[in-house]
C-alpha cells in the first residue's frame, strides 16, 4: 500500500466515524465553544485583523502604485533578463487558461529558446 493509498484510507475511515458521529461531534464542538468563548473570540478578531489588514494593504497599494512598480522594477528587469523559469512560466500563462502548475518544464525550455529566438531576430532587425 502506497503512502497516497494509506492517507485516503484513513481519510475515509475518519468520514465514516464522523458520519456515525455526528450528532455527538457536533454536540462536543457546541459545548467547546460555550465553555472556551474567550478563545473563540480572540480567534474571530484575529481572523478580522487579517481583512482589515488586507483592505489596508491595498489601499495602501493603490494609492502608492507608482513608487511600488519603481521599487520592483530592477526585479522585474532581472527576471526577465535571466529568463528565469517563473518568468516564462508568467509569460505562458498569460491570455491563457493555463495555471504555472499546468505546464511541464520541457514546454518551459522551448519557450525559453522561443523567446531568445524572437530576442535574437528582434536585434538584428533594428542593428
């Protein structure tokens, strides 16, 4: 039995008793959660922090695109000067419904050697 076999075997196992349970589980977390209100609480605000944060974030973003696209521009510019395999991942998926997931590394390779392709024509045509 392989270890990706093993793991949905429990995982079933574990419905299964959850299934015969439930009534009883759902008691359990309902008792929980009126002895421990603090710690719900303090969950529920943490959990409220992280969208609040979220929200400021981009706003923050927003209002501050022009400085954030000079301070990442340098990165940019090397990734795309190395060809790096996130880059022309980034380029594949593009207008596409490709994830980076989707792609294998050979189609990577040759879309890399397309772009140097289209680079090379690119200066010879202008030089």
């Amino acid at each position: 039995m392989t270890e990706e076999e093993r793991k949905v075997k429990i995982a079933r196992q574990q419905h299964k008793w959850y299934l015969k349970n439930r009534v009883k589980v759902i008691a359990q977390s309902i008792s929980w959660r009126e002895t421990n209100r603090d710690q719900v609480n303090k969950c529920r605000r943490k959990r409220s922090r992280k969208e609040i944060n979220k929200r400021e974030r981009r706003a923050y973003n927003i209002a501050n695109r022009d400085q954030i696209n000079k301070q990442r521009a340098p990165t940019r510019k090397k990734r795309r000067d190395s060809m790096v395999d996130s880059y022309v991942r980034e380029k594949l998926c593009n207008r596409s419904s490709l994830t980076a997931k989707d792609i294998p590394q050979g189609l990577i390779n040759a879309k890399r050697s397309h772009i140097k392709l289209l680079r090379q024509l690119k200066e010879q045509g202008n030089g």
